[in-house]
C-alpha cells in the first residue's frame, strides 16, 4: 500500500513509465483467464510477503551458519519455512533457498553425479522438463542424458520400456516427473526399476506438488532418494524452488570430511551444492513468502482448493473429449491437460495466439510424438491452478471449454474473438481477484 492508501502509488509518484507497465498487467491478471498450468495467483499476504524489505538481506548460509552478521530474523523465516516444508510433505529434510525448480535440479544432480555420468529422464517432447536432460540445458551438456518416452497409444510412461533402457545404460540416477504429463507419477514403479539397476531415484514433483501437499496424488517420499519441486504452482507460493529428502542418509562415494574423517550426510552436500555450489545470496524475501504459503497449504482449506483443481481439470476434459478433442493419455488424473489439435486442423501456435486474443492464455506444446517443431507445436497445454484459485467450478469449466471451441473451429474470425473476449472479461469480473488492490 502506497501513499492515500492507493496501491502502488510510491511506484507511481517514483516511476510512472513502470508503474503504468505492472498497472497493465494488473489488468491483464484480472480479466484473463489464466489457464497455463504452472501459473497461478498467490495470496494476497504471500504477494506483500514477496515484495517485504528481507529483500535487503544477505544471507549466505543457513540458519545459524551464516557469512553475515544480522541474521537472527531471516533465520527464524528461514527455519520456519523449513519446518512448514517438512511437515507439508512428510519429510526429514527440506532446502528452501533454490531460487528456482532448474536450480534446484542442478543443485540436485551435482549433488549425485560426477560430470559425464549417465541420467535418465523423461524425453521434453514426452512432457519432461529442460533440466531432466535435454541437450539445450545443462542437464544434457554436463551429463550423458537418456531419455525415456510415453507410449504412443496410451500417452504413458511404458514400465517395460523404461526397465529395458535402464538395463541398457546404467543411469547413475533416474528422474522422474515432468511438465506436461498429466497422470499421476508412478514413483512405486520407478523405484522397482531404479532399485534393480543401482540407480538413484529423483523426482521432479514441481507441477503436482500442491496435489501430493494435499493427499491427492501418491507422495514420492517413501520411493525417491531425493526429490525437487518449484512452489508457485499448484503449491501456490511464490515463483522458486525447493529440495526435499524423505529420510536423509550417508552419501556412497566415500566423500568424508577431512578433519573429523566423518562420512558426510547427502543433507550436506545437497546444501553446499546449492550454496555455494549453484547459488550464493538466498532470496530472504522470497523464502519467507514460501514459509507464509506453506503455512496455507498445511491449512485444512487447501485440500478442498486442491481437490477443487482436480476435479474442475477432470471437468474440462470430459467436455473436451465431448467435443471431438484428443487429449493426450485420454484424460487426466491431475491439473494438467494436454490437447492434441492435429484433428481440428489448427497448430498449437495459432491456437495460443488467437486463444490470448480472446483473453485466454495458454500455452503451444509438443505432444509426444510431434511432427512439428517446439515452435509451433500440434498441441496446446491448459491447467486448473489459477482459474480455482479464482473461486470457478463445473460450470464455469464447461463455459471455459465452450469459448475455447468457439474459437479454434473459427480461428480468424475476429469478431468471434472480440464477442469471446467480452465474455470472458465478464466472467473474470464475477471470480475477483486481489479485491485488496482495489480498496
Ligand atoms: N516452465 C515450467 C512449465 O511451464 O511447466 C516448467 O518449469
């Protein structure tokens, strides 16, 4: 809250060529619908929280161990968050500082791997993420990646098909999760496999990882040797990354501290490699704000908003399969959907674009087995976390599936745009959000 109460007016008087930038889009948050499935709208007190002056603070370290004097509040942030990440997910050990997933996972895979050893995550074209081991990224430049993909037929991972790779390369370490894979993450059947070939096991839970908080999708903690997540999607916090391990354990490459010949924790190396392995000073304002949105979701309230996201995306699906859509996997047991345009005659490119002009954002997306490149893509990606948050159910979802129709079988027709576009600032005017901005 700024001068007369009015928000944001210090950045206005300050800056005005900025201020009237975040104004516009302030408005384009509140009268869009948000469907790109990582995205989604904090709290109002996690926003205040993000934008609090532990920003200023350096912090290098961690609680009780840090490199600069005046810490004693940013560690009680600090330990808060960590203590609030633990009990969310059951777990013995939790990083908070990754200022993001990709940092997180380089953290993580620094921590298990030597350079040059072999990692085996799910293809990106398949729904795995840059970081798992694709050859843009460093996961796939530092390491020797084999990627696993899901079935054609069935659009899921393939548990023999996996098995025999793994047989085949010997992966140091196995990643499983993704960004666009929308069933649940089998970790049971990983870690049969893992266990078999001597494999660590890593799951990447960035995307459902509000869903496991809440019960609703099985938890990686009882499988996985250690795993990572962002916190701003169906988690609802704010934009960054965490590492997390169910049981902590001693590390098996003989790494021990020179002077007390101790054989280091996994703990351990896991927050060197962050700090200062990958990161230097954590983001203080940031770390509080993840503790503030913890403290959210271990409130009983979240497991109705998580359950809400999960049955509004099995909503939206079933109306898309009732209009003619493939959706890859047949469904979804999650907040993600990935649709299949190739019937409809329109690329995930022109459906993204005419889509935002109608005021509905989602985004292009390979579907497995594509023929078209990253940048035009045959499919489209759409998610539940924002438009839930917003406070929409079943029939909002049904209307939400109708204007997405509407267009993509008239996708030039501007004045279909234009009527779509109305309609959904309409209802975007009946869900408000951040009412506290406007008093
Ligand atoms: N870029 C994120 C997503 O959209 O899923 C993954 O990091």
């Amino acid at each position: 809250m700024g001068a007369n109460n009015e928000p944001y007016s210090f950045i206005k008087d300050n800056d005005s060529e900025l201020y009237n930038v975040l104004m516009r889009e302030v408005s384009r948050e509140e009268e869009t619908l948000e469907l790109i499935a990582s995205e989604n709208f904090v709290s109002y007190p996690v926003l205040e929280m993000a934008g609090s002056l532990m920003t200023n603070k350096y912090a290098e370290g961690y609680p009780g161990a840090r490199y600069y004097g005046g810490c004693e509040f940013v560690d009680q942030a600090e330990d808060l968050a960590r203590d609030r990440a633990k009990k969310l997910f059951n777990c013995d050990y939790a990083n908070v500082q990754p200022h993001s997933g990709s940092q997180a996972n380089m953290a993580t895979l620094m921590t298990f791997l030597s350079v040059g050893d072999t990692i085996m995550g799910l293809d990106l074209a398949h729904g795995g993420h840059l970081t798992h081991g694709s050859s843009v990224s460093f996961s796939g430049q530092l390491y020797n990646s084999v990627s696993y993909q899901v079935e054609e037929g069935t659009g899921r991972v393939n548990f023999d098909d996996v098995y025999d790779l793994a047989k085949k390369y010997q992966p140091k370490i196995i990643i499983c999760g993704g960004s666009a894979y929308p069933r649940h993450i089998e970790f049971d059947k990983f870690r049969e496999i893992a266990s078999k070939v001597g494999a660590f096991l890593m799951a990447d839970i960035a995307h459902p990882s509000g869903l496991v908080a809440a019960g609703l999708h099985p938890s990686p903690m009882p499988y996985c040797d250690v795993v990572t997540t962002t916190t701003h999607k169906t988690l609802r916090g704010p934009r960054g990354g965490m590492i997390m391990m169910g049981k902590d354990f001693e590390n098996e490459w003989g790494i021990t501290a020179p002077k007390s010949g101790r054989t280091k924790l996994v703990s351990e190396l896991l927050n060197s490699a962050v700090m200062p392995g990958v990161q230097g000073g954590p983001l203080m304002h940031i770390i509080a704000a993840k503790a503030l949105a913890f403290g959210e979701a271990l409130d009983p309230s979240f497991k109705v908003y998580a359950q809400n996201i999960v049955d509004n995306a099995k909503t939206m699906s079933n109306e898309l399969l009732s209009k003619d859509y493939r959706l890859i996997s047949g469904g979804t047991d999650t907040h993600v959907i990935l649709i299949d345009l190739t019937n409809k005659n329109v690329t995930g490119k022109s459906a993204e674009k005419a889509l935002e002009k109608a005021g509905i954002t989602v985004n292009k997306n390979m579907i497995p087995f594509d023929k078209r490149s990253p940048f035009i893509t045959s499919g489209i990606r759409i998610g539940t976390p924002a438009i839930t948050t917003r406070g929409m159910s079943s029939d909002e979802m049904a209307l939400i599936v109708q204007l997405i129709d509407d267009i993509i079988n008239d996708i030039d027709n501007e004045d279909k745009i234009n009527k779509t576009r109305s309609t959904v600032s309409s209802l975007c005017k009946s869900f408000p959000i951040y009412s506290e901005l406007h008093k």
